[in-house]
C-alpha cells in the first residue's frame, strides 16, 4: 500500500472512532423525561447537558470523513472509471451508493438529536394538554451505528478495486526460477527462432519432407517438447540399514494369552490354635521348599516337596507363645521370635537349636528379617536392632524412631534399604549405608501417611527403589513409595484393612490378603490397579501370606484355622534365548 492510501485510510478510521464514541456518548448524556421539571402548567425546564456538543461533534466528524473519502476514491457519478471484467466492480458501486444512505441517515439523526436536545423552556401541545418533548432513546446510537456502515462500505470503493487489481497484476508472477545448468541453450533458441520464422515464412510441407524432419529430430534429440528444466531428477536414496533388519524389527509380536487364576485354593490345612493377632508374623516359605507356620508354643514344618509335617519345636509358657518366624536365605536356619523377648535360630535339618539371641528387646519380638548374616528384631518396645549371627556380640546397629510396636520389616533386595512399620501408623526407611552401632541411627525418610498400623510391606522385584505398604483397619489403603525420594506414588483405597503383601516375581502384580468384610485375597495389575481377581474361602482375616521359592503358589493363613494354598501367580516362562539379530551396519566399511 502507498503511503497516501494509507494516509488517507488512518485519518478515516480516526475520525470514524471519533464520530461513533462522541455518538454513543451523546446517547448516554441525553435529556431523560424523568429530568425535565413543570415550571408552570405551560412552562418546562430542561437541564443542560453536553449531549448538543457530543451529537454536533459526531455530525461534524461522520461529515469530515465522507468528504475525504470522496475527494480521494473520485465520484462515480461525475467521472468515468473503465469497468474491470470481473464483478468487484459492481460489489464496490453497491458498496459506494450504500455508504451515501447510510451517511445521510447517520448525519440527520445525529444532527437531529442535537438540535432537539437543546430545548429549553419550550412547551409542546399534544391532543389539549400541554407535554415536554425530549429526544426518544436510541437516536443517538441509531446515528453511531449507521457511522459505522458508512465506513464499511466505503473500504471497497471503485478506486480501491482498481489499486488492488494493479496489485495483485504485479505480484502474481511466476516465480519458478529455471536451472540454467540442466537446460539446452542451444536447442532452446533454435525452437524459439524455428517458430518465429515458421510463422513469418510459411513453407508448403509435403509427407516426405515432415518425414525427414522427423527423422532428423529424433537424430539429434529435438523431440523435446519443454524448453526449461526446473529441477532436475532426485538421486536414488542409499540404503543405510538391511531391509531384512527392519522386517524383523517390524513384526508383531503375537498376542500374549490371559492367564487363568484359578478362583478356589488348591490345597487346604488345618491350622488350630492359629494366634488371630494383627501384630504378629507367624507364617514363612523358604528357599528350601518347607514351610514353617507357628501355631501357639509350635512351630510345625510342611515339606512342599512331600507333603509331610514335622513339628521342629514346643516352647512352654514361660516362653512362648511363638510372635515370629521367619527363614534364613539358606533354607536351613529359621529364626524364631518369642514372647519373652529372646530369638532363637534353629537348624531345621538337624531340629536342632544352635543359639539364643538375648538382649535386643524388653517384650515380644512380632517381626523378622534376614539381610544374609543379619537377622534384624522387631519388637513391642518400638526397638528395631541388626544382629550378626556370626559373632558372640550380635548387636551390631539400632534403629529407634518407632513409638510403639514394630510389626512389619522387610529388607530390600539390595540389601541397602530397610522398610518398618509400627503399630504407630509411621513408616521408616533406613539406610544400612550410614548405620553405626555407637548410636540410634536416623532414618532416611519418615513416612506419616498411613492412619492405621503399617503391617504390610513388599518391595518391588523389577524396581528397587518401589515399596508397597499396607493399613490397618482405619487405613485401608495401599501405597507405593520412591524410596529414594520419600514420596508417595499411588495411593489406592481397598476397602478392607490389608494384612499382606506380595509381589508376583514373573509379572508386573501385586497380591493382598485382607480382613473385614469379605476376608479375600485381591490380585492388582500395576502400575493401573485394575482388580485382576478376588479370591475367597478363609471366614476370617487373612493375616499372613508366604511366597513359594518359584514364586508360583501362595500360601495363606488365617483367623478361622486353616492355611490355604493358592495357584494365583501361574507357572513361569520358560525364557527363551533372544535370537541374534543382524548387525545394521554389516555391510558397510568398518572405520577403526
């Protein structure tokens, strides 16, 4: 756009704001008839306003703008402007005759409302009695608003369509710029002269002559009917990867069957005189296949293998009941926790006692972990301590940050990290790196979360640093836990106090065993939580589960007496060896 038209087109606009704002404000400032007072019977008293100076400032401005419009676009009726072949010209003549409309209506009525705004002391008769004439609302408006149009109709005008034609002539050029080192100058301006001096000096043509000139062209390659070469002919692309590496990469993988789990335990025990206590952990599968399960002052041994029982060990009274059990990495060794406070390590083999941990706890000991050597204590006096069965002095490192009873521990499968609960409804992490036994240790991360006692905890067997935990009665809720950071991943309301968890060691599940109301074993999908499926049998809460070595089979326990099995994580894969996939860049020089 030149800078006259544009010049023009901005001193338009503003006079065009300037006249619609001066006529809307005159609108709002006009006389209302709730302002005009009765002097006398035939007497009217108007109040001054600035709507006469606001209504004359908008006619004065719409009027100011027309004019410049019309000065610059010319007037059709005293000028004649040869018609374009489209039909723009008849859109901006309709446009142009509009724009006068709708300025003669737009100047009277806002020269009209400024004029009738004005009057003062005047008395008007209307059928016998006397009445005060005030301007009707929307005068004022009513002139803004065809303003307004005015200027819509006048950006098209027949000048303007004759700019924009010229415009749009110039700019639609071609803009293919030819590739002068991919054509023929030679063979381009023989065409050109050819045809020139073909039509000039029309030769008669006879059949053997096209023939010859047809013969003579494809000799010398002129059968060529483009003169320009715009881009010329992409090169091949180069295979940089075996197309067989990319189809074997590319193939679907086929649709892995859904598991069946079954929905009734496959084997069932009785189990009398089983202690109904949240707090306690009296049911433990070992390497060896043998499960131990305490049951009052026993402890019994069930061989998977065989299906027999052993009773290993009756403690009296004094000693007993039995709080926790719980195997050694070997198989062999079972540490027993008692209510007197003391632990004793059993080899079952030889159901022979080796030695009696004493010193580590003021009452009950309810939970158990092995950590290799180290076998850490849980007692009612909120004390955890690591003890190294290879050594006279066992106690090696204390961790006090419990206020009352330790009821969950589980070491992580590193061996670094150490998972507490209590019946405190905290959760500790400690961190083996920065034990002493010269003091307590701090823990590395105190976990307030939970509203109920934390029993329940599984670490993650495909990430280390996830841990599950579960809550008691008021609780009810299952969480995952970055154990590096401390913070809460997901938290997952069961309905039911959880008493256990396990991780499937094949697939991405979790297993949880709960109580009230329905007593059931719930498998979950993780990370979505999805119920995969809800196993019932056990009347009572089922307060213990125990893993198979293969991690296949489940056992669980409960307050109605009897232990149950249950075929709920399926049988492993045999995994397969990963057949050797090509190299992607065999057949390219090696560089060394």
């Amino acid at each position: 756009m030149e800078r006259k038209e544009l010049l023009v087109c901005c001193v338009v606009g503003l006079l065009g704001l300037v006249s619609a704002a001066t006529g809307f404000a005159a609108e709002a400032t006009r006389i209302k008839g709730s302002q005009v007072q009765f002097v006398n019977a035939t007497q009217c008293e108007y109040p001054r306003t600035a709507a006469l100076g606001l209504g004359f400032t908008a006619a004065v401005s719409l009027m100011v703008a027309h004019i410049i419009i019309n000065v610059s676009t010319g007037c059709i009726c005293c000028k004649r402007i040869p018609q374009p072949s489209n039909s723009n010209w008849t859109i901006a003549l309709i446009c142009f005759v509009v724009s006068w409309f709708s300025f003669v209506i737009a100047f009277l009525l806002l020269l009209t409302g400024s004029a009738l705004n004005d009057q003062h002391g005047v008395e008007s008769m209307y059928f016998g009695s006397y009445y005060c004439y005030v301007v009707k609302p929307g005068v004022f408006a009513g002139g803004s608003m065809s303003s307004s149009s005015t200027y819509n109709s006048n950006s098209r005008g027949p000048l303007q369509e004759q700019f924009i034609q010229r415009k749009s002539s110039r700019e639609n050029l071609d803009r293919f710029i030819p590739n002068r080192s991919a054509m023929d100058m030679g063979y381009a301006q023989s065409m050109l002269t050819d045809s020139r001096k073909g039509k000039e000096n029309p030769a008669v043509s006879s059949p053997s002559r096209e023939a010859y000139q047809r013969k003579l062209a494809e000799a010398l390659n002129m059968n060529r009917t483009r003169i320009l070469a715009f881009k010329n002919k992409p090169p091949a692309p180069v295979d940089l990867y075996p197309k067989d590496f990319f189809s074997s990469q590319t193939q679907d993988k086929p649709a892995k069957p859904r598991r069946h789990i079954p929905q009734t335990s496959e084997r069932t025990l009785d189990a009398p005189d089983l202690v109904d206590d949240y707090y306690l952990n009296l049911l433990d599968w070992g390497s060896a296949n043998v499960l131990a399960i305490a049951l009052a002052n026993t402890v019994y041994l069930w061989d998977a293998s065989t299906g027999s029982t052993s009773e290993l060990e009756t403690f009296d009274d004094e000693t007993g009941p039995v709080t926790s059990v719980s195997w050694a990495p070997d198989g062999r060794h079972i540490a027993i926790g008692l209510n007197n406070s003391e632990v004793q390590l059993w080899d079952s083999t030889a159901t022979k006692q080796l030695r009696t941990l004493r010193g580590c706890h003021s009452s009950r000991v309810g939970s158990l972990a092995w950590n290799n050597n180290i076998l850490t204590t849980g007692g009612m006096d909120g004390c955890i301590v690591n003890n190294d069965v290879r050594v006279r002095s066992h106690i090696v490192e204390t961790y006090r940050g419990h206020e009352q009873e330790v009821c969950g521990l589980k070491w992580s499968a590193s061996g670094q990290q150490l998972a507490s609960g209590g019946n405190d409804n905290l959760l500790h992490i400690w961190d083996r790196s920065v034990a002493s036994s010269q003091s307590s240790t701090q823990w590395l991360h105190r976990l307030e979360d939970h509203t109920a006692a934390v029993k329940a905890l599984a670490w993650c067997p495909f990430q280390s640093n996830l841990l599950a935990s579960g809550g008691g009665g008021g609780d009810r809720c299952i969480k995952f836990w970055n154990t590096h950071t401390g913070a809460c991943l997901n938290s997952v309301d069961t309905g039911s106090q959880v008493c256990s968890l396990l991780w499937n060691k094949n697939e991405r599940e979790l297993l949880s065993s709960h109580g009230f109301t329905q007593n059931q074993l719930t498998l979950w999908k993780y990370p979505s939580m999805v119920k995969m499926a809800e196993l019932t049998g056990h009347t009572s809460r089922v307060l213990y589960m125990a893993q198979s070595p293969d991690g296949c089979t489940v056992a669980s326990a409960a307050g109605d007496e009897t232990l149950r099995f249950w075929n709920v994580f399926g049988v492993p894969e045999v995994a397969k060896p990963a057949p050797k996939a090509s190299e992607p860049f065999a057949h390219l020089n090696r560089i060394r």
